[in-house]
C-alpha cells in the first residue's frame, strides 16, 4: 500500500477491529454497487433526502439572488406548481397574480407555467410584463 493511502479512519467507522472492519466495508461498497442510485432521488440539484430534511435546509440555502448559480438550484426547494395552482381561482387578477409569483419569487418558466394554466406562454408573458397590474 502507498504511503500516502490512509485507509484507518474510513476502515475506523465499522469497527475496531481491522479484519471486521475491512470485512464490513467490503459489504458496504458491494451494496452500494448494486443499489439503485439515490441521485434520482436529488432536488432541485441540490437536496437530497426526504420531504421534512428539504424543509429544514431549504431555509439555510441562500443561493437565489446569484446569477452564478443555476436556476434549478436557486429554486431548488420553491413549491410545485400544482401547488400554486391547485385552487380555482375567484379572479383574473387573482390568477395573474399567481402566475407572477410563480414566475418571480419561485422561479417558475413561462412555458413551465403555462403547461399548468394550459395558456400560452406568451400569454403568460403579457401577464407578467403588464405594468398596469
């Protein structure tokens, strides 16, 4: 083995003994090797775990207002849009409303949205552009 190789401490979180823990950790990458991949499973690029582990980060994750940082990950923990969507609405500018907090504080695309209000994405341009509102 290379000097340079370090292999106790990794070998150290499944057991104390070396034999046992080399024996552990065989098992732990053979599992790895043939389990489903978890990226699947990866929100918005950047969280993984389940539903209540996002509500908790999301609050530390602090990457919306950088250009730098991709879209997905910007909004990464945002609502869905059948969420946003999900009650009738009692008014047209109740609706836009909707559609420009969709499109403005959780990131949304027009065409994302408009797939959901089954509008036009230009429609969902003008709403959103409209100065009058």
């Amino acid at each position: 083995m290379p000097p340079w190789l370090t292999t106790d401490w990794v070998l150290g979180q499944f057991s104390d003994r070396k034999k046992r823990a080399q024996g552990l950790y065989r098992k732990f990458v053979e599992r790895g090797i043939t389990a489903e991949s978890v990226w699947k499973e990866l929100k918005g690029q950047v969280f993984l775990g389940d539903k209540d582990f996002v509500e908790r980060t999301k609050s530390a994750h602090t990457g919306k207002g950088l250009k730098e940082v991709p879209r997905t990950q910007r909004y990464a923990s945002h609502p869905s849009l059948a969420s946003l969507f999900s009650d009738a609405f009692a008014s047209r500018s109740e609706r836009n409303e909707a559609i420009r907090c969709a499109y403005f504080e959780h990131g949304y695309s027009l065409k994302e949205i408009s797939d959901v209000l089954n509008l036009h994405y230009t429609t969902i341009s003008k709403i959103i552009n409209d100065k009058t509102l």
